[in-house]
C-alpha cells in the first residue's frame, strides 16, 4: 500500500514532515489546493477600506474569477461576480463610483448595488424592455458569501464553509478587545509587496518566530526573541505573540492613541497571526495591521498591506514613519519566501523537520492544509 | 448642429447626462409609438445608471406604453 505524503505531515511535530514539493511547484496540486483550501474556506479578498464610501465599486480577480467588491446603496459591503447573467461581459472593469445603477457595457442590462436586475433594455425587441421569459427577480448578480471582521472581507467561493463566526470563534473572543472601531491610515497606509513564491510560504514564515533574529536584526534589538511565545491551535489558527511592544515614537516623542479599554497585557504586548488560509493580522496597543495573501499563481503572490489606527486622525509623519518601519520589516522577508520556493525545486526535499521547540505555528498550518485537502479528496 | 449629431458627439464623449436629455427629446420628436419608447429607453437606461432624478419620470412614460 502506498502511504499518503500527507499522512506524514499530520504527524505529531517530532516526527511530522513539512508539505511536500508539489504543494509549491505542482499545477495540478495547486488546483486541487485551489478548490480544497481557498474556496472551500473563508478566504481573504480585501479590505472594506477599499470601497469605502457608498456605491464605492473596485473589480478584483482572485484566483482568475472577476468579482466586484461594492459598498451598496445602504452601506453594505458586499462581493459579487462581476459579470453580466445575460451574456457574462464583464461589468465593471476599473474602481468607481455608481452613481445609480451598474449598466452593462454591452446590451445596458442594469443592476442596482444590491445585486438585484432593474431593467432589461430591448429584452422584448425595440422598446419592449420586458418579456415573459425574463423573470428579473431570478437573474440578479451572483453573490459570493462573505463575512467581514477585522475590516477584512473574507470570501466562501464554494459555499460549504461553517458561519465565519462559528469557524473563527476562538480567535474572535480571544481578539475581542479589539472588536472595537479601527481607522484605515489612508493611503500612507497601504502598499502591496510581489512575491515570487506560492502565497503558503508567506503564511509560514509569518507565523513564527524563530527567524526573527536571523532575519529581522533590527527589530529583534527591540523585540527579542526570548519575549515572543507560539500561538498553535490545531485546526484553527497559529501565530506569534511578544510580551514586550514598544510603542513608536515621532520626532517630539510623540506616540499613536491607544485603542481604548485594553487590558495591561495587551497595554504591553502584541500579537501576529495568520488567520488560515491567507490571511495575516497583527495587533498591538495602538495600531493593527491586515495583510491579504492574493494568491496569483502557483508561485506568484501579491501581499496587500493595511494599517489601522484606534483613531481617525492621526500624525502624518508617524504614520508615514510607521509605514516605512513596516514596510522595511515585510520587506526583509521576500528573499527568504523567494528562496524557499526555489528550495522546493530540489527533488530529494521531504517537507523539511521542523523544531518542536520553535515551529508549532508552521506545523500547525501544514496540519491543517492536508486536513483540508484529505476532506476534500473524500467529498 | 442636428439632434442626431449632437447625439453621437454625447456618446463620443461619454456625457451620459447629455444622452438622458438628447434621448428624451428624440421620444418628444418621434411620430410613433415604438420609436418613441426606443428612444425613451435610451434616456431611462442612462438616467439610472447616472442616479438622475429624471429617471422616474421617464420609467412612468414608459410605464404608461406598458413598456417596462
């Protein structure tokens, strides 16, 4: 009988193996992990300070499917196919505002923001805009289920997935002092890093510790590896947290507000986790950032970087300051994602061993993706 | 300047204002029916799209030929 690799994977951490090769390099396991990992799960898409004002619409390719991101008429952020139920025409092909409805670019058929199919132009020959075949009620625009928390808008392409709060809610209570208003930078607080590996790869090097000495030496001569603990809960999340947060100061010595309410430990540490599958949240005292993993390729992915502050106004040049210290940090880790998706291109690579010591929160993500896949292989 | 060329440059500049007004007047021009509710097909489809708040108004006309 032929053991499954996989099997290995879901080992214990002592003996356990990492993923093998074809996870990274394989186009057919790719679009298995396509179906079993990021459709059948919620997936980060965006942001809803993306779309942030009503009628707001940006069109987004994830995964090769053209979906529109829209802030309806009534506020409600919202992810649909973006196409056209008459003829599949793409419908929205740039960010804008709708100002009343979403016309098609091909036969106008028109689509209030909700999605719902408002007037079929011609449908009845000319000036007929009506016919007995056409029933609008059931040709609005496809929805895509999604949920947003942590302003992050998580998407369930296949529709299976548990409700977001019953799959996260662990997470939820454990972050739940930070259930509270957060406030997008702007601009200065955004930028997107490419990445010449498969998005996987970003999710386990962000999620320990162990290389921060090695390859963030500046920020280890602030937070030491000696403060930072594993997060590993199997089946849900894994991550990194560290005792001591020291809060950046400006020029004058002046510092971000903090959110309010928070607890002392949260007053003195933070904590970074990687929310499966793609994506990446930290949260500290006075700022929190969002990271969603676009998964562009087998080995290209696209790191869409968010920070959030506990007030809408904040200090441009700290803010900026901020940006660039982070930017610098995420910055560092590109050669090591590059360079380990070049490793998986050696044949006699087994997946790796890990440390018990210091890789739980990796072991605990490739746990969780074979667990994902051996469901999936069995529906 | 015709009503018709006016119309086309609306178009080329993509002044979808302009095309809810220029279309209204050819269906207040038209001698028929169905011409009329082409025309006023036109103007309605741009008016919603733009959020004009000729839109109602020109839903109604069209309401009244059972048109929509």
């Amino acid at each position: 009988m032929v053991q499954d690799p996989l099997d290995a994977v879901r080992q214990p951490i002592e003996t356990a193996k990492g993923l093998p090769n074809a996870h990274y390099i394989d186009p057919a396991t790719f679009e298995q992990e396509k179906h079993a990992v990021l459709w059948a799960n919620w997936t980060g898409l965006a942001v809803t300070a993306d779309v942030p004002e009503n009628g707001d619409a940006k069109p987004v390719t994830f995964l090769g499917m053209p979906l529109l991101l829209i802030r309806d008429r009534a506020g409600l952020v919202r992810v649909f196919e973006n196409i056209c139920r008459h003829r599949g025409m793409i419908l929205v092909s740039e960010p804008k505002k709708i100002e009343g409805a979403i016309r098609c670019p091909y036969h106008s058929w028109c689509y209030a923001t909700d999605g719902k199919l408002v007037s079929t132009p011609h449908v009845g020959g000319p000036g007929h805009n009506t016919h007995d075949a056409i029933d609008k009620t059931t040709l609005g625009l496809t929805e895509i289920r999604s949920h947003i928390w942590f302003d992050t808008v998580f998407i369930n392409i296949d529709g299976t997935a548990a409700p977001f709060q019953q799959v996260h809610a662990d997470l939820i209570a454990r972050w739940a002092a930070f259930d509270q208003p957060m406030h997008h930078g702007g601009p200065d607080s955004r930028f997107a890093l490419d990445l010449k590996t498969n998005w996987k790869l970003a999710v386990e090097n962000y999620c320990e510790s162990y290389h921060l000495p090695w390859v963030h030496p500046g920020l280890s001569s602030y937070s030491r590896l000696e403060d930072h603990y594993n997060i590993a809960e199997p089946g849900q999340y894994s991550g990194q947290g560290t005792l001591v947060y020291r809060q950046l100061s400006g020029d004058d010595g002046q510092t971000f507000p903090d959110f309010p309410g928070l607890s002392d430990n949260w007053i003195t540490g933070g904590e970074y986790m990687a929310v499966y599958p793609n994506v990446l949240l930290g949260v500290q005292r006075d700022h929190a950032f969002v990271i969603v993993l676009e998964p562009q390729s087998l080995a290209a992915t696209r790191e869409h970087i968010h920070l959030y502050y506990a007030t809408a106004q904040t200090d441009a040049a700290l803010r900026a300051k901020n940006a660039t210290r982070w930017r610098a940090v995420f910055e560092e880790d590109i050669f090591v994602v590059e360079g380990m998706q070049k490793g998986r291109h050696a044949p006699y690579f087994d997946g790796g061993r890990f440390s018990p010591a210091m890789d739980g929160p990796t072991h605990c993500f490739h746990d969780w993706v074979a667990a994902k896949i051996a469901t999936h292989r069995r529906v | 300047m015709t009503l018709q060329d006016r119309l086309l440059a609306a178009h080329a500049h993509g002044d979808r204002h302009a095309l809810v007004a220029l279309y209204t007047q050819a269906a207040d021009q038209a001698a028929e029916t169905d011409a009329a509710c082409f025309y006023l097909t036109h103007a309605y489809i741009f008016a919603l799209e733009t959020g004009d708040a000729a839109a109602d108004a020109l839903y109604r006309r069209l309401k009244a030929h059972g048109r929509v």
